[in-house]
C-alpha cells in the first residue's frame, strides 16, 4: 500500500510522505515470565516502532505490583536505564540480560536474570509500555556536557516549540529538572517529586523560552549545576503541535466542579496528567504525582474509564456509587502498583473528559489528582491509532473458539482488538451474543430484548494488544469470539449520553458516511435491544430502523435517526415519547458500533432473494472470513426466526457442499449444524437456494432454508456484513 499523497498546486506536484502516529509511539501490556521475551512495538498492522535504527525511548512500569518506573534509551544504549521516580545516576545492569537487553525493528528484547529484572518482567506480573521514536513535532532526544559558569545553548530537532521537557544527570544523583510550555520559562518542576511547579528562579532556563530549534539552561541543579562541570546530561523533548494532523498536544486546564472537558480534536491514546498548582491536596497525598491512563484495559483492569453509569428505578444516571465510571491510572513517578480508588477522566472523539458527575459522593468525584477545582493542571497527550487505513485483512478481523488459554489474551487476536462479539455455543438459557467495545468495559446484549446484564463493572472483561480476555468465557465451553479492531472508514466504536432533545449530534472518528449503525442502551428500563441502521436497507434508510432481537421487517413507526443520514463526522439520534425514549433519552447511557465498506476488508451491502443459488461479490481477492446476515423486508410467514441475524465465519466453519456451523444471534438455540446456507466464493461468499438448486458434489445436504436467507419472493430483501 502507497504511503505517499500527491499535492498538486497549479502546474507543479509535490509528492508528500504521509507519516502516521503508529510508526513513532506505541503503547500496551505485557505479561512477566522471568525468562526473557520480546515486546512487539506494533500493535498488530503494517506500522511498527523502529529503534534498532532510529532513536527513541522505551518507558516501563509495572501494573500489578510496586515498581520503579525505568527509562531506557537508544541514545545510551541497551540495558541502562534511569528511573523516572528517583534521582539515582544512570544505571547499566550488572548481567548484560537483565534489561532492555535490544532494540528491534519491531519490538524490543528484555533479557532475564537479576534482581532489577523483576521490575520488568517478574513472572505472571503485568506491565505497562510507552515506546517513542524520535520524530519532528513528535519527540527527540538529546544529550550535553554540563558546564561551570553561565547558561547553555542545547540544540534540538523537534522543528517546533516543545511543550514538555524531562532533563535528568545521568552522572550525578539530581532530581529530574522539568519545563512545561504552559507553566513559563520562570518555572520548573522535579519529575520524581509531588511538587508543584515552582517559580521565582530565572536562571533555570535562563529566562528565555524554548525555541524550534533550541533551549537554554542556566546554573541550577538538575539542569547544569555548578560543581557537575563535564556531567552528562539527557533531555527528553515532547513537542506540542496544535496542526490537523498532530501527533502530541502539550496544554493545561483548570479544575472544575463536574465534567471539566479538554478538546483536542482528536482521541487520546495515551495521557499524563499532573496538579501544577501543588503537592497534596483534598484526598489523596499523592496528588502532585503525574497520572497516565492509556486506552488499553489488561486483566486488573487498566485504562481511560468507562462511562459513569449507575441506575436508579428509573434507569437515570445518578446516585452515590463511586466504583461505576473508576479507571485504573499509573503513578509515572511511583513505585506504587496501578490504582482505581477514584473516577477517572474518560477518552472521548476529540478530547478527553473528567467524570465528575454532581450525583456522584463527593469522596469519589475525580478529585484533585486531576480536576481539583481552582488548581491549573498540565498534560501530555499523545492521540489514538491507528491514523491509516488497513493494508491486510488479518490486521481487521480475527476469530477464536475453544476453552481458555492459561495465559493472556485468553482469545489471541494478533492485534489489539477495540469490538468483541462472543458467546458460549453450549452455554443453554446464557447462549446469548454480547458486544463490547474497549471503550466502555462492560457487555452488552447484542442480540435481544433485555438491557446490558451488568449495569455495573465487572473487571473481567479486558482488551490486551494483542488480543482479548473475559471472564464469561468459561472452560469446558466453545467459547466463541469474533475481535474486530478499528482502522479509518472501516469501523468504529464508542459511546454517548443521550440529552432528551429530538436531536443530538454524535461524533465518532469513522471518517466515512458509516453504511451500518448498532445501538444499544445499558439502561434497564429501556429494553432496546440493538437498534440497527443500514444504509442499504431501502427505501429512505434514513428513516428505517430494525431491532436485532425481533424478527420483524424494518419498520419507521419513530424517527430515531431523527431522520438524517450520518455522514463522516456525526449521526444523529432522537428522543421519542412512547418508546422508552428511543436512544436519546436524558441521561441514559447508549454504546455504538458502525461499519463501512473498504475496498478488499469488509463490505456492507444488500442483496434480493432468488430462491436460487446465488454469488454475493463483495469485491474481495479471497472468500469471506464472516459474514452477519438478516432478512430485514419479506411477507414469508413460514420462519418464526425469519428476521435474525444469522452469523457465520471461518473459526465456526463455512462448509461448501456441505452444511454449515452457524448460529442465531437473537436466540438461545444450539449452534446450527443441520443445514447447508452459506458456501464459500472467491471474492465473497454464496447463498444457497430453498428450491433445490445444489452445487455440484453438495447431494445430499439439506436446503430447506427455515430463516429465509434466500427467499424467491420479490420482497424478501437481506443486508449483510462481512470481512474478507
């Protein structure tokens, strides 16, 4: 796949390298195993963290127990590191294998032995990553040579302002000596300290802001001490870039009373957040500490919170509960382990926001770690991948069946999955199919009338990078999962608060007109089931809506698209009275998945009845992996279950000539295997006929088709969606 873009202005081209966010930071979990073992620095598609020839950083803390927080680096070379918590000298490992003992291409090595490589890799333990490669308006490294008088002119290539800056003497025990863009060139701040960011002392960067090229430093510890002549020192430099196309935003908000919010104009992958006013605070002693919180959710828990959700009778967001809405946050200058004791500040579509609700108790708002009102706060934010589109399909789609593996992800995916479809095929009454989305930590019904089963937070159900856990997958089951990682114009997911108007604009980051919508509402008293929207679903989709649990054509009895379509940057819903508010109701929580069509990955589409045998190109180079399939206007009264989604892939088995595994999505039924429905086709797949028609060699199979898949009856229309 090309990665350049032309740019053509009046008679002359300029080719342009498109750069994206996935080869210059990446972050995730890994599992300890006190062996050894190398860290992929790509999360599963065509892009990786190269630093075996380019430079960067490599940022560790562990998750599941106290560790210090350890800063290796290309620039000083494998297995020495400083710690991000302490004012220590550099320190190289006794035992070449204890550390980051390589920097890969695409990962990293950590070696085995020796008392610091328990902090790394301690067996059974879970840590947290940051790598970041060097790279204009993104992140550089530099090094100099301390002096004995006077200030210091230090060269950088960040080619624009920084918004952060982490100097530390690697020679010399010193405290990190820290600029940030918003605090001023009057200010400085001790990343391993509580402090606050203090001022009064000029010299610290000789009263002179940093520039696109350079920063100054004066006589003052931490930077360039008088007594430290000829001591290295190493500067990590975080750019701030406010452009379309930025990677990082360095900035500060000031602490409110519920619900601060901090736009972007981009979701947030990654977060540092610190209190730059002072040290301790309302609730916690460790208030001044710097808190990050990532988008991955490993077994522990972990990540940017879920929404807050907590129902009282009437389904509303209210009440006391302080667990509902908590996110696991990472003291980045603590040797503490991960902790979730307060609500947390969730990721949204163009920012990032406290959850601070005023029906929360006052001792589990979001406190003044990260919104204490009246203090100013400084962050770092690094934005979500991946920014390009997909160049396989095995980066976009992966399924899993069978018990649970011992050790995490439980279900592999290869990737880091953001959508989870599963279910237990023997699980009786339990065999229903949930979705999950990262973002919101909990599962929901996907395929029926009642509501999410868990109107508060498990904690079993976690995203890893490289793929999927949840504690509703049961040994001695066939666990199924289908994992589905979002990539531009190919899927989506997220949630939003619904505000009781007859219309509320959503954002979502699809960046195309999304051709199919779920919705679906974890609220109890709403029992929406998933509201479907297809683009395909004609006439006037736009108006056309279907629930996934009932077997009903779609209908347009209300209006809950408010009667627009969705295009690339929002859709739009609508309260309704009479039909439990629709899926705008004030205050109710709703999650979303959308689809589109790209070209060789997935198609959405629709096709008409024929009765007989008939071939559904999707404009795939292979067969289709999965495929989602419902019959959504028909007059047949022959099926009860004529309107469900039937679901089919290749982990399950699509069988030609034969009959396939497939299952009813909107019951509780066995999987199917008495049947023949679907056959495998070279750029997607075939429907077989109800009226005998067979593939050659298929004698024998059954072809009575009870759901309709290919009813001849000139209103028996389907929409479907597969990935190759």
């Amino acid at each position: 796949m090309s990665r350049l873009t032309r740019a053509i202005t009046g008679r002359q081209s300029l080719t342009v390298a498109t750069e994206f966010i996935e080869d210059y930071f990446c972050s995730g979990t890994y599992q300890g195993n006190s062996t050894g073992q190398t860290i992929s620095t790509s999360n599963g598609d065509s892009h990786a963290v190269d630093l075996q020839n380019n430079e960067g950083m490599i940022w560790i803390k562990g998750r599941s127990y106290g560790t210090h927080s350890y800063i290796y680096s290309t620039v000083r070379g494998v297995n020495k590191y400083l710690k991000a918590n302490g004012n220590e000298i550099e320190t190289t490992n006794a035992n070449g294998a204890q550390g980051v003992s390589a920097f890969g291409t695409t990962g990293f090595t950590i070696g085995s032995g020796g008392a610091t490589f328990s902090d790394i890799n301690n067996n059974g333990d879970t840590f947290d990553y940051w790598v970041f490669r060097s790279k204009p308006r993104f992140f550089d490294i530099v090094t100099y040579t301390g002096i004995t008088s006077g200030s210091k002119t230090v060269s950088h290539n960040l080619q624009c302002e920084p918004g952060y800056i982490m100097i530390k003497n690697v020679d010399t025990n010193r405290n990190w000596a820290c600029f940030h863009r918003s605090r001023g060139n009057g200010t400085w701040q001790e990343f391993n300290t509580v402090n606050g960011f203090s001022s009064g002392t000029g010299s610290m960067w000789n009263t002179t802001t940093p520039t696109s090229t350079e920063f100054q430093v004066g006589q003052f510890s931490g930077n360039n001490a008088n007594g430290d002549n000829g001591d290295t020192y190493i500067a990590f430099l975080f750019a701030h870039d406010e452009s379309p196309n930025s990677f990082i935003n360095c900035g500060q908000y000031s602490g409110g009373t519920d619900g601060t919010k901090v736009t972007l104009g981009w979701e947030p992958k990654f977060l540092m957040v610190k209190n730059a006013t002072g040290s301790g605070g309302q609730y916690d002693a460790d208030d001044g500490r710097w808190f990050s919180f990532n988008d991955q959710r490993p077994t522990g828990g972990g990540g940017f919170a879920p929404p807050y959700i907590h129902h009282n009778s009437q389904g509303i967001m209210s009440g006391t509960s302080g667990s509902n809405g908590s996110a696991n946050y990472v003291k980045m200058n603590d040797s503490d382990s991960t902790n979730s004791n307060r609500v947390g500040i969730q990721a949204m579509p163009d920012g990032f926001q406290m959850v601070n609700y005023s029906g929360i108790a006052t001792a589990n708002k979001t406190h003044s770690t990260w919104n204490n009102s009246g203090d100013d706060f400084t962050y770092i934010a690094i934005r979500q991948t991946p920014m390009d589109t997909p160049s396989t399909n095995t980066e976009v789609y992966a399924g899993f069946l069978g018990d649970q593996r011992s050790d995490n992800p439980r279900a592999p995916a290869g990737f880091a999955p953001d959508i989870a479809i599963m279910n237990n095929a023997n699980a009786g009454s339990s065999n229903r199919y949930f979705s999950l989305s990262r973002r919101i930590d909990r599962k929901a019904h996907i395929a029926n009338w009642d509501a999410d089963v868990e109107l508060s937070p498990s904690g079993n159900h976690n995203f890893f990078s490289t793929g999927f856990y949840s504690g509703f997958l049961l040994n001695g089951y066939l666990n199924y999962v289908n994992m589905i990682r979002e990539f531009p114009k190919v899927a989506h997911s997220g949630y939003y608060i619904g505000d009781g108007t007859a219309l509320q604009h959503i954002p979502h980051n699809l960046g195309v007109e999304p051709e199919m919508i779920w919705v679906n509402t974890y609220e109890s008293s709403d029992h929406t089931g998933v509201l479907i929207y297809c683009k395909h679903a004609t006439p006037n989709p736009e108006t056309r809506y279907g629930y996934s649990w009932s077997n009903s054509e779609f209908g347009t009895a209300y209006s809950p698209w408010a009667d627009l379509y969705p295009n690339k940057n929002t859709f739009s819903v609508k309260q309704e009275s009479g039909n439990a508010g629709g899926i705008n109701r004030d205050g109710a929580i709703y999650q979303y998945t959308m689809f589109a069509t790209f070209p060789n990955i997935s198609k959405v589409g629709s096709y008409s009845g024929s009765a007989s045998l008939q071939n559904i190109d999707c404009g795939f180079s292979s067969s289709a992996r999965f495929v989602m399939i419902r019959n959504y206007l028909n007059d047949a009264s022959s099926a009860a279950d004529k309107g469900s989604w039937l679901l089919f892939d290749t982990t399950r088995g699509i069988s030609n000539y034969g009959n396939d595994t497939y299952d009813n999505m909107s019951a509780t039924d066995s999987i199917q295997t008495s049947q023949s429905v679907i056959d495998t086709y070279n750029s997607g797949f075939a429907i077989v006929g109800n009226d005998g028609s067979i593939r050659t060699s298929e004698t024998g199979s059954s072809h009575n088709i009870t759901n309709d898949m290919n009813d001849g009856d000139s209103d028996s229309k389907y929409i479907f969606l597969a990935f190759r």
